[in-house]
C-alpha cells in the first residue's frame, strides 16, 4: 500500500470522508462513485450520469457500470472494516441482475459475511428506489493481506 493511499485511508477513517480516498482510484472517479458513513454503515452512492447509460432506449445504466460500482463498494467496505493492513486483492464476482438499472442514482451497502486470515467475503446490494428493491446482488471473494501474528511472551 503506497504511503500517499495509507495517509488518504487514515484521513477518512478519522474524518468519516471517504471523498479523498476514491480520488485516489481512477475508476471511481470515472463513474462517480460517492460515499458516506452513518454508524457502523457505509452507503455507496452513484449519482445518474448520461456517461454510465448502456441502453439509451430505456435509458438504463450499462450493466459493466454496475458490477465495477458494486465490485469498487465491496473493497472499500473491507478495507474500511477489517483493518487488513494492504488493499485487498479480488478473486472471484458474483452478480445477479435482478431488474434493469434505470436512469437515476444508485446505493449500496456491503456486509462482511466471513472474514479469514488470508481470504474475506463480501455480500453487496444495490438498489435505485428502496432497499427491499435491488437491482442487483453480489458476492466477493478478496484476498486479503495477512495480518501479522502477535508473538506471546513466556
């Protein structure tokens, strides 16, 4: 983890503002990822943007768009809750669609299902209009860095 992206991460967790830190991943800038903390909860937000269109018929967001938002969500959750000392590394994605996203923001909320010495998964929902309504679902498998082990004293 580089010294800058440490600071950054340090900052956020003090000030609850996750802003500076996505500045530092291109790809959320790109997309416009947003998020918030409210208690023990982080909310990701996706604010509408015509560059995130797929189907300009409908208008509906671009499926890739969603599975990076909900992919990039994940990571922060995990590196935000589980004080893993690197940036956690992806190793499996798993989407379900479960209704078109339409033209408008979009929120996400993570939750931390197991996490191990060497590996965590994450559970993500997104949805537009209510909680209970989600356009899509994931599971994330990350490897993370392990921690180091404390050495007992005799």
């Amino acid at each position: 983890m580089s010294h800058r992206f440490k600071t950054h991460l340090e900052q956020a967790l003090e000030r609850g503002d996750y802003a500076a830190l996505l500045d530092l991943v291109p790809y959320a800038k790109l997309i416009g990822v947003e998020c918030t903390r409210s208690g023990d909860e982080l909310l990701f937000r996706l604010p509408a943007n015509k560059d995130n269109i797929g189907n300009p018929i409908l208008p509906a967001l671009h499926g890739g768009v969603i599975a990076g938002f909900m992919e990039l969500s994940a990571a922060l959750h995990l590196l935000v809750f589980t004080g893993a000392p690197g940036l956690p590394k992806i190793i499996d994605f798993s989407l379900d669609y479960l209704r078109a996203g339409q033209f408008r923001d979009t929120y996400a909320t993570c939750q931390v299902c197991r996490q191990g010495r060497r590996v965590a998964n994450v559970a993500v929902t997104a949805w537009q209009t209510a909680p209970t309504e989600p356009i899509a679902t994931a599971r994330a498998h990350f490897k993370i860095e392990e921690l180091p082990l404390l050495k007992s004293r005799s």
